[in-house]
C-alpha cells in the first residue's frame, strides 16, 4: 500500500487547492511584459518549459504540462511567429525540438522577477518555511506527471 493512500481525500484536496490558489494569485491572467502584449498563462508555462529543457519537441512538453499536443503546438506556433522561439535539433536528437531566443530569455527573466515580486508580498518567515519544501514539490509534480503504467 502506498503511503498517499493513508492520507484521507480531504487533506490532499486541501493541498491542491491550495497550491491551484497559489498559482491564480502569482499569474491570475497571463503577464503584461513591457513594450509587448500579454503573455498567456499557457504560453509562460511552454516557455518555461523551453527554458529548462533547451531542444525540447511539443510532445515532451505536452506530456510535461498535461495539455493536448495539438493545443501545445498552436502555442508554439504562435510564439515563433512572435520570435520568442527557434526550431532547433531536439535534445533527445529525434525530429525538432525548440529554444528561446535573447528576446525571450529577456521575457522569462521578467516573468520570474514577477513571481518572485508576488510572492514577497507574504511575511518572509511564511515564505521561507514555504521555499523549504521547493524541491519536495519539484518531485510531486514530476511524480504526478508519469504514467503509473510506465508508458
């Protein structure tokens, strides 16, 4: 028996609605950068997705955001034409993969500075007892994102 089963459905739904709470309060609607439209909530999560994974294909990141591949692609697609994006060789060396170019590594920065801006506004022992666990929620999300078949 898995250790999360022992934890009763009200205390994990507790959890992840405080975490979805967390995520509406730091990017409600997307982010407004400076001299260009706003950013979507999706297209920040592709880019970040970018940023982390230079070469990553829309598939990876589909599977990586838990969105449709065809809605991952149209995002991409539009964020190339915006040339925030660049095809490149994939990092898995298989069909075509995607990496930011200067001008949205510049975006990503400021999206960063915004949520670190956001979440400053909390007391810093609250903020530093949360940032604590960073890691333990990196693996969470890695954790929930597989497929319990192995597939």
């Amino acid at each position: 028996m898995d250790a999360s089963t022992l934890i009763p459905d009200a205390e994990l739904e507790r959890f992840a609605d405080a975490v979805i709470s967390i995520a509406n309060r730091i990017e409600p609607r997307g982010l407004e950068l400076p001299g260009r439209r706003r950013l979507t909530p999706r297209e920040i999560l592709v880019l970040h997705e970018v940023a982390v994974t230079p070469g990553v294909t829309a598939t990876q990141i589909a599977r990586s955001i838990d969105l449709q591949r065809s809605n991952v692609s149209a995002t991409l697609h539009a964020l190339e034409r915006e040339s925030l994006l660049v095809r490149a060789p994939a990092a898995d060396g298989r069909g075509a993969g995607f990496t930011l170019t200067e001008e949205a590594r510049r975006d990503v920065a400021v999206v960063r500075a915004h949520r670190s801006e956001r979440l400053r506004t909390a007391s810093a022992d609250l903020v530093r007892e949360v940032v604590s666990i960073s890691d333990a929620l990196s693996r969470l999300a890695r954790a929930i994102g597989e497929d319990p078949r192995g597939e």
